[in-house]
C-alpha cells in the first residue's frame, strides 16, 4: 500500500536547506569582506619622498616618455616583414593614419606620464599602465612595455598595502603576459615577460621586505637613542636640583645667623664689647660651620667612585643633631623649644635629612622674616608617620619677602619618601610650618 509524503515535513526540510545556504552565505561574505579590509590595511607608514625624488621620477617620466613618443610616431604607417618559418613571410603592419598616431601617442604620454606618481601612488601608477599596456596593440608593444615593467617595480617597493599588492601584480603580469598574439609579439617567446616579470618581482617584494625592517630598525634606534638623551637630560636636572637643594639649605641657614650675630655686634660694639665679641665668635662659629658643610657638599660633586668608596665621609645630619641646630639658632637670639613625642627609633638617613632639612629651613626663615619671635619645634615619632611642626609667635618683618626657593625645595625633597610639606599663617599669629612624612610600621 503507497503512502502519501507529508507535505509540512517536506516544506521544513527546504526551508532548513534555505536556512543553510543563507548562511554559508553570510559566512562567504563576511570572510570576503574581512579579506578586503585586510588587503587595505597597510603594513607600514606611506614613504616619505624627498625632492630628490620628486625630480628622479619627474625626469623618468619625461625622459621616457620622449622617447616613446619617438618610438610611436616614427612606427606610423610602416610594415614589417618578419620571417616566422624557412620560406614563410609575416607582414606586421603598424596603426596607420591620424587616428594611429593620435592612439599612439596618448598611450605613450599616458604609461609614461603616470610613472611621475609611482612612488607616492604605486598601486594606481600600475594599473594606469597595465590598462595602457593592454591597450597598446601587439606590433608596437615597446610604447608601454618599458613603463610597466617599471611600474612593476615601483608597486613591488613601494606600495604599503602588501596583500592587494601581491594580488595586482600577479594579475597585472599574467594579463600582460597571456595577451595578444605570440606569432608577432615583441618578445620572441611568449613566457619571455613571464620569466623576466615575475623574479623582478619578488625581488622587488624581498627589496621592500628588507627596507621595511631597515626603516623599523632604524627608527627603534632612533626612538631609544632620544629617550635617553632625554632621560640623561631629566637626570641631569633633577640632580642640579638636589645640588641646589642642598646649597640652599646648608648655606642660607649659616649665612642667616651670621648675619644676625654680625648685626647685633655692630649695635652693640661700643656700649657693651664683651656681648659684641661673644656675638662675633658666633659668626666664626657660624662660618666655620659652613665652609665644612660646604667642602662636604663639594667633596661629593668632585670625588670619583673610588675616592667617594675608599675615603671617609662625615655621614648626613639627621634628627641626632637638632640640638645643635637649635644651639646655633638660640646663640642668634632667637628663643626656641624641641619637643619630641613618641618613642625614639632609627629612621633611614634619607628621611632624617629630610626632617632635618624641614627643621633648620622653618627656623632659618623665622630669624630672618620675624625678628623678636619665639618658635616651636616639634618632632613625633608614630607608627606610621613621622610629623615635625616648627611654629612661631610672629615677629618684627626682618629682610623682607623671601623667594619660596627653600619651601619648594623642601616639598621635592619630601615628595621622594611620599611626605607632604604644610605651611601657612596661624590664626593667633605667627607662621607655622609642618611636614608628614609616611614610615614602615616596625614590628
């Protein structure tokens, strides 16, 4: 008994075929388009053509064609006899007339002209002149055939898009090749331009190949050598920087008291000579201080490896010397407190010449800017930070407005352990200068 096909199982089964074949579709497409734009992405920068260049290729194209121009009409109206067998004749006949010149000799200006461009355009200079070659009837071949060898060349060397490049000139070579009639060609044989075509081009492929990584080395050569040149050039300032640093803070702070006790010597040199000397040993002491500071600091800039290794360095200030800091300061008349909280531990010598540094530039700054002002130092020791605070009642305006060299000094000397500088006026008066500076929590 014959049964009967269900038409709704036939009609899905079609449709699954249209589904399937919708897709491989999509698949096809999209395949064919991701090819496209990687044929159009280029695989480095458009040459950059000097006017040398320019003026090479100006010269070519014109030289060229001339020449083909020459070529074209001077073949006008001939006939060739050529001997293809023993006894057999071949009549090669040229274009003939106006009309023959006139295709002639655009085909020579148009090949020849468009190799002015074949560096800048490469891939458009080779298809202008395949089409001219392909246009160019097979008796007068010479007219084109120069300029697209030529432009073989160019597109193969220059051109930055390397895949639509190997696809242009493999079809440009095998329609210049396989066209026309071998009978009467140029080229005696018809796999002459074949075999002459195609090692130019990978020669000329392998040419661009080696100039790509010549250009990439050098320009990664070129690129490392500026970074460290500029590297050399940062170094280079932020050591003059660390270098004035220093020379501000050993010199401004010695010199400041000088000054002091050298004033007060004057003042007092006739009524009472026994405090003017007292205050003039002072600026001795004070000198002293700081030509030994100064020969440490200059030692350090002259000294070679092997000297600043073998010779005997007297270590930085650090907190251990505020005493005698504030000695010095007391000495120039000014009346200072040292408060130290916290339980006293061994801190790196970076960060106790920095606090140092804090200490003897905020004081420095109220003997010359607040005269007749007492001050405040403050330095405490926490588990995760180290804060030193000096403060000032305020005083009599001394030298006037500093520069802000020091304080700015001061915030790029923190800033290289993670510290912060805060300073500004108080409100019951005076200044106030404080500097956090973070610390590994000790066990």
């Amino acid at each position: 008994m014959a049964t009967r096909a269900d038409p709704g199982a036939r009609s899905g089964g079609d449709n699954e075929s249209v589904r399937n074949v919708r897709t491989t579709l999509d698949r096809l497409l999209e395949a064919a388009h991701r090819a496209v734009r990687e044929a159009l992405v280029p695989s480095g920068p458009p040459p950059r053509l000097s006017r040398r260049a320019w003026q090479f290729d100006l010269l070519l194209a014109l030289t060229l064609g001339v020449t083909t121009v020459y070529y074209g009409v001077d073949n006008v109206d001939n006939v060739v006899r050529r001997s293809s067998a023993p006894g057999v004749d071949i009549l090669i006949t040229r274009p003939t007339g106006t009309d023959g010149l006139a295709l002639m000799v655009t085909l020579a200006i148009v090949a020849s002209g468009a190799l002015a461009l074949r560096r800048r355009y490469p891939l458009a200079v080779l298809c202008v002149v395949t089409a001219a070659t392909l246009a160019t009837p097979q008796s007068v071949l010479r007219l084109t055939f120069y300029a697209f060898v030529i432009a073989v060349y160019s597109a193969a060397v220059y051109s930055p898009y390397r895949v639509a490049t190997l696809a242009a000139l493999t079809a440009a070579v095998l329609l210049v090749g396989t066209s026309g009639n071998s009978a009467i060609s140029t080229i005696p044989n018809e796999y002459v331009i074949l075999m002459i075509l195609a090692p130019m081009a990978m020669a000329a492929v392998g040419l661009r190949t080696w100039k790509l990584r010549s250009d990439e080395s050098r320009t990664r050569l070129t690129a490392l050598e500026r970074e460290q040149a500029e590297a050399l050039r940062r170094a280079v300032e932020h050591e003059r920087a660390r270098i004035a640093r220093e020379l501000h803070d050993v010199v401004t702070h010695n010199v400041s008291v000088m000054v002091i006790q050298a004033g007060a010597a004057r003042k007092i040199m006739n009524t009472s000579p026994d405090q003017a000397g007292e205050a003039l040993l002072a600026v001795e002491a004070g000198g002293r201080a700081a030509m030994t500071e100064l020969r440490h600091v200059m030692g350090l800039l002259t000294m070679d490896d092997s000297a600043a290794m073998e010779g005997d360095l007297a270590p930085q200030p650090g907190l251990d010397q505020l005493e005698s800091l504030i000695g010095r300061v007391r000495e120039a008349g000014l009346c200072v407190d040292l408060t130290v909280a916290g339980p006293v531990r061994p801190l790196p010598p970076g960060v106790e010449l920095a606090a140092y540094r804090v200490v003897q530039e905020a004081l420095t700054n109220t003997v010359k800017h607040a005269t007749g002002a007492t001050a405040s130092v403050t330095v405490g020791y926490g588990p995760e930070q180290l804060r030193v605070e000096v403060t000032d009642t305020g005083g009599r305006p001394g030298e006037g407005a500093g520069s802000g060299r020091g304080l700015i000094g001061l915030r790029e000397r923190l800033a290289v352990y993670g510290g912060t500088l805060n300073n500004g006026p108080r409100l019951t008066g005076g200044y106030r200068v404080e500097a956090l500076i973070p610390l590994e929590e000790t066990p």
